[in-house]
C-alpha cells in the first residue's frame, strides 16, 4: 500500500503555475514534445485514489507533468506551506492548450456516442487540427495503443475518469515508438459536447464548481464529493504532520 511518504512526494511534483506568462511558456514548452509524454491534473480525488491504490499510485508517477486542479488542491497546498499557484484544471487548460498549439494530428480516446463525435466536431471547428482518430472510452488499454500505433497522432486526449485514464497513459507512454503529448482529461468531451454543463463563472470562481457538479450527478459524485472530501481533509492533515515532522527534524540537525 502506498505511505504517506508515496503521497507527499507525489504532490511535491506538482507544477505549481503562477503567472499566465509562466502558462504561456508552458504551452510552448508542451509544443515541443519530442518523446512520449503525459500531462494529468492532480486534484483532491486523484489525491484520494493514490492514497489507497498501488496501482492509480503508479499511473500518476509515470506522468511527466502534474498541474494543480481545483480548490481541494489549493486549500492543501496551502496548509502544507506549499506554493498553490493557478488552478489549471484540465477543463480550460486542455481547451486552451489545443488552440495554441501548431497543427497536429489529435486523436480522442474516451466517452462515448454520441458526446464523442459532438465534441470532436466542436474541437474541429475551433481549433486547426487533424482529428485522424476517435475511439470511445470503453475498449482494453491494448486497443488504445494499436490505434495509436497505427494513426502516429501527435496529441492523444483521454476522456476516460481517473484512475483508468492514468493507467492507459502509462501504457501508451510506454509502448509508442514516436514524440506524442498525452493528456489525461477526465470529463472534458462530455462538457464540450454540452453533456454535461460548467458551473457559472461566479461559482467557479469562488471554487464551488464541485457543488454544481454534484447536484447534476448526486448518484455518481456523492462518494468522491461527500465521502471522499472528508477522507482527504484527514489524508492532508497526515501529510501536515508528516511535513511537521520533517521541519522539525531539519531543525534538530541544524542547531
């Protein structure tokens, strides 16, 4: 099982973004791929799932850059004495990142029919990419990796949730043969397809979006949001000490 020790590392690599020129110079940086390489979003339930999974543990330490989403983030971050940075949840950042990026051939693994081609279609027509391939969320990791063997896209884009989208990620990064920047984006073709709708701005900006998210879905997000905001409230307050301890025994050394 994964110690708290696995968890503090993992969000110590988190970029914190704090500028938009440091996000513009981000972008650029993600342009220029040229090996396999993933982008995922670290927020309170990713928190959650590594804490107890060997495995979401692994998927998210083969990512090659983690990006702070989310209030749940901020406020740990925060109580951490960590930098917090911008919230660069995957819902903008991706959008964004796609229409600054050069042409490239995009492929979409993930969702399904018919908010699968309703948001590859909106991506087509705001953004001057190649859409070459799109596949819904539901097949083996194998499919995903022949599909992406056989169109060579230079950008894939998960929509699968967490942890399965990680784990598909880890395995691409490790099977392709040529430069591709994989993106882990939980929900984002179902909000581009206008399944599901965004919080207003003023709710989400005063980081509520969570609210607005479970009352469209109570059923599924109950747990994540209910039951699993209090088993992270405990899971920072473990990394608090932790890092408590850590400066405390720095200290010692050090007098």
């Amino acid at each position: 099982m994964p110690t708290p020790q696995h968890i503090d590392a993992l969000v110590d690599r988190i970029r914190c973004v704090q500028t938009e020129e440091e996000k513009n110079e981000l972008i650029g940086h993600l342009a220029q791929t040229a090996k396999p390489s993933i982008v995922s979003f670290v927020n309170a339930h990713a928190v959650n799932l590594c804490w107890h999974s060997d495995a979401a543990l692994a998927a998210f330490q083969a990512s090659d850059l983690l990006l702070r989403d989310g209030i749940g983030l901020k406020l740990a971050l925060s109580a951490l004495g960590r930098p917090v940075g911008l919230n660069m949840n995957g819902t903008d950042f991706i959008p964004l990142l796609l229409r600054r990026l050069p042409p490239r051939r995009v492929a979409v693994y993930g969702t399904e029919s018919p908010w699968l081609e309703a948001a590859r279609d909106r991506l087509a027509a705001e953004t001057h990419h190649d859409y070459a391939d799109i596949q819904h969320g539901f097949h083996d990791d194998g499919h995903y990796v022949a599909c992406a063997r056989r169109t060579r896209p230079d950008v894939i884009v998960l929509a699968m949730g967490m942890p399965r989208q990680e784990r598909a990620a880890a395995r691409l990064k490790a099977e392709l043969d040529h430069p591709a920047l994989i993106i882990n984006g939980g929900a984002i073709m179902d909000f581009l397809a206008h399944r599901f709708e965004r919080a207003p701005v003023c709710i989400q900006r005063a980081g509520l979006e969570w609210v607005y998210r479970l009352a469209q879905e109570p059923r599924r997000l109950s747990r994540r949001y209910l039951v699993g905001g209090v088993g992270f409230v405990r899971n920072v307050m473990i990394l608090r000490r932790l890092a408590g301890a850590r400066a405390a025994g720095a200290q010692a050394q050090g007098v």
